[in-house]
C-alpha cells in the first residue's frame, strides 16, 4: 500500500501543474494597471509609474514564452539605439541609464567613444546623476557634454578593474562579516553593479548591523527609501528583507546580464507565467498594495486561523455525522430516521451568513472565543456526511457478513460497531477531503461575521483596495489545498478499502 499511496502523491505534482495554469489563465483576468491610471502617454513621468505598475505583476512578460529575454545589456543597448535615433523614448531611455546605473557602465562606457558625438555627450550627460551616487567627477566635468565625455571615457580607464564579479563579492563578504564606513564607501563606488550580491547578502545573514549597512548602500544605489534602522524591531525587519527580496525579483534583469546556460533557460524563466510559479514557490509574492505588507508573511499570519477553524469544524462535524448517520440507517424509516432527516433538510437549507449572524447574536453576550464560529461552520458539511454515512451504512447492513454475525448471535451493538461500521466510515472518511476545501471558502463568510482576522476577512478587504498581489496569492493557496485534500483523499480511500489493497497486490503479481 506505500507504493499506491506514493503513486498517488506522485500524481498530484502534474494536478498542481494543471492546477497552477488555470489559476495563472484566471489571474490573467485581472484588470491591467493602464486601464485604470490617467495621464498623458507624453509624460515620462506618468509612463515610469505606470511601467512600475505592470512590471510588479510582469504585465510587461509574454505568457509562456520569451523569444528575446532582455538583461542589462540589452538594456542598455535599447537606450542607446533610441538615444542615437533622438525619437520619442530618448527623454525615457536618459531616466532609465541613470536607473541602471553602475551595472550598466561595463556595457556602455567601452563603446562610448564609437557613439556619434552629439548622441555621445547626451549620453555622457545622462550618466551625471551616476556619478554623483557614486561621489566621482565634480560639476565642471560633469556641466558640458564634451566635458561629460571626456570624463568618462578617463574613469573607466582607471577604475574598470573595480566593475568585477569577484571584487565585488569580496568587498560584500568583508562588509557583513567587518562591516565599515570605509567597506561601504567602495562599494558605494560601484554603484548598481553590486546590487545583486547586497540583495543576497540581505537574504543569508541576520547580523542587524549588516542588515543596516546592506539596505543603507541599496537605498542609495537605487534611490529606494527602504532601509532598516538600528531601533527596527524584527517584524520590520523582515519587511524590509522581504520588501527588497521582492523587487529584485522583478527587476533583476535591469542590472545582471545573462550568461552562458542562463541565455537559454531566460526564454522561459523570463515569462509571466514561470516568474508567478517560482515567485509562488519561493514566498516572492510581492507586497499587499493595502497596506505595504509582504503578502508571504501575511500568508503565515492569516492562513492557520482559516485553516485551522475549517479542520475543527470538520472534526465536529464527523463526531456528530457518524453516530447521527449510524443511529438513522439503524432505525430506518422509523421516528428517528425521519426526525433526523427533517433537521438536516432544515441544516442544509439555511445559509452560512444566517447560521452565523444568529450564533454572533447570541456570541456578542458571551466570550465563546472560536467555539461558535467553528459551530457555525460545523453546519456547512454536517448535512452531507451525515447522510453519506447513512447510506454506507445501509449498505453494510445489507451485506452478507452481517447476516453472518447475526446468524452467529453476535449483539446488535458488535453488528453494528464491529462488523457493519469500520466498512461504512470508509466513504465517509474519504468525503471529508472533498469537504474540506468547501469549510475553507464558507470560512470566509464565517469570518467575516464574527470579526475572525484570517484569510477570509483580509481578502475582502483585498477586494475593497484591489490589491491583485494578496488576491493571486490567496486563490493559489486555496487551489494547493483542494488539490492535496483530493490526493490525500484518494490515497486514504485506498489504504482504507481492503478491496483496493487486494487489487494493488495483484495487480503487482501480474507485473
């Protein structure tokens, strides 16, 4: 039976395959950012924020694949090309250089002096505000187009040795484990060129010091007023970790070049759908845009209290189906039976909301904690397995070894407990895996009635801001669970079912 169960957790890695499409299609449904900002396509200013916008849900990706995945080179090579050309996007594409910054200079400043000379000190020009993050150059070299040229044309002469992989690793290493003004004032030199060993060094070490120094040199390279504070308690911390984590992630490729293997593999790893995957895999999943929280962590926070009342109202609602289910198939067609039956038609028949409004009623004079919510949720599946042990129960009475014990003299309570209900809990068992994603989505009516801070209620407030980033989480975390309450379903059926061991065994012989 360990083969079956493992062949049936095997099967859920392509369901969660297929499971990740169909939500990645309905994300996709989502309103675009650009439909809902104002402001005239000419102002570049409007076009960064709204490019920002798009990028944080990589609106700016093809689906499925990328047949020119871009990097800082690429980069910069498109800006120059629109720099050169004077068109439409050169007032852009001058914003954009000063945003790459030092990680674009190894790409740049070796070529500057084959650039026509009027593009050249537009270009040069553009690459002032570099230097002045940097603490290079002074305002005379910097004030004229030739001038800007001619300095930089002499700074990568001298420093191009510093603008290394290595070097800068090293000067990181050095920086977390001694860090100094003087550590952070060379790397501080590099500009963007080190930006990906500070946002990894952020991830690996959890020397506040460091962390201090780390999110400072970022801040400044980036201009991103993101940084942790000495007095930072560590939820803060951790935002700050994560803020910085999460936006790598999106933009990563305006400051690192693709090399080697990572050439081929950008074609699909630079694609909307392989960043959502990986990003949902990894806790990449951004910031909720209501309140600025990382949406991973509050994840953590909400999704025990909703998961958590959904198991114990399945829990409650087994412990009242089975006996309940049982008593009834006993005494079918008699006073109990139909009793029983009436109560769970009304059960089914009333909404969840209306369950719970009447429980709160009575909870707002009472500190019952989770009891009542849990009480009001129990409802929700009640009817069903009761039912469904009914009928397995009927069925098992019905069954030959039944009359076997019967005829042997065995007491209607061993008939009952013994024989007839360890087959009839077997359908009722497996139910429950189908029940419980369906207690996860009443949860959030439930919630929201008694004022419970889980999923539910922070996905309503979602709604109400539009905040996409918790929503996409929310509904992919909903699809995992269903789809492993499924499997695990499955698999308990089997281990369950002598009749499904039996089959496994000789299916195995006959292999």
């Amino acid at each position: 039976m360990f083969a079956y169960a493992l062949r049936r957790a095997i099967w859920a890695i392509p369901t969660l395959f297929g499971v990740s499409l169909v939500v990645f299609v309905l994300t996709t449904l989502l309103p675009d950012p650009a439909l809902d900002e104002g402001g005239s396509p000419a102002d570049v200013a409007h076009r960064l924020r709204l490019d920002e916008l798009r990028r944080a849900r990589f609106l700016d990706l093809p689906r499925f694949v990328n047949v020119a995945p871009t990097d800082v080179r690429t980069g910069v090579d498109a800006c120059i090309v629109h720099l050169v050309a004077d068109d439409d996007d050169a007032e852009l594409c001058e914003i954009r250089l000063a945003q790459i910054g030092g990680a674009g200079l190894p790409y740049l400043l070796p070529h500057l002096d084959t650039i026509p000379p009027t593009p050249r000190g537009r270009i040069a020009m553009a690459l002032a505000p570099i230097a002045r993050r940097m603490g290079v150059g002074d305002e005379r070299e910097l004030a004229s187009p030739s001038s800007a040229a001619l300095f930089w044309e002499r700074f990568w002469e001298d420093r191009s040795v510093d603008f290394t992989a290595p070097a800068v690793h090293r000067e990181v290493d050095r920086l977390v484990k001694r860090g100094s003004d003087l550590r952070e004032e060379e790397l501080r030199f590099v500009d963007t060129f080190a930006l990906e060993q500070l946002v990894e060094a952020m991830r690996l070490t959890k020397d506040r010091d460091a962390l201090v120094r780390l999110t400072r040199l970022a801040s400044h390279v980036t201009e991103r007023d993101v940084t942790v504070k000495p007095d930072d308690d560590a939820k803060r911390v951790r935002a700050v970790v994560s803020d910085w984590q999460s936006w790598w992630y999106v933009h990563d490729s305006d400051y690192v070049a693709l090399q080697g293997g990572a050439k081929v593999t950008a074609s699909i790893a630079q694609t909307r759908y392989a960043k959502w995957v990986l990003g949902a895999a990894t806790g990449q999943l951004g910031l909720s845009t209501s309140d600025g929280e990382p949406v991973f962590d509050k994840l953590l926070a909400r999704a025990p209290v909703t998961l958590g009342m959904a198991f114990l109202a399945l829990l409650l609602s087994a412990a009242i189906a089975v006996p309940l289910g049982v008593l009834a198939a006993w005494r079918r067609g008699h006073f109990v039976d139909h009793t029983t039956a009436l109560l769970l038609l009304a059960f089914y028949s009333l909404p969840t909301f209306l369950v719970a409004e009447l429980l709160a009623t009575f909870g707002r004079a009472s500190d019952a904690g989770f009891v009542l919510p849990v009480v009001a949720l129990a409802t929700v599946s009640l009817s069903v397995m009761t039912q469904q042990q009914r009928a397995s129960m009927i069925e098992a009475l019905g069954q030959d070894y039944i009359r076997v014990a019967r005829a042997k003299g065995a007491r209607t309570l061993r008939v009952a407990v013994v024989h007839a209900l360890r087959n009839a809990l077997v359908p009722t068992i497996t139910l429950a895996g189908v029940q419980f994603p369906a207690l996860v989505g009443a949860a959030f009516v439930v919630e929201e009635v008694f004022g419970i801070h889980g999923m539910g209620w922070e996905t309503l407030r979602a709604i109400e801001s539009r905040d996409a980033a918790w929503i996409v989480a929310v509904t992919l975390l909903c699809a995992v669970v269903t789809t492993a309450c499924l499997v695990t379903s499955d698999v308990a059926y089997g281990l369950l079912d002598p009749r499904v061991r039996e089959q496994q065994i000789m299916r195995r012989r006959t292999t």
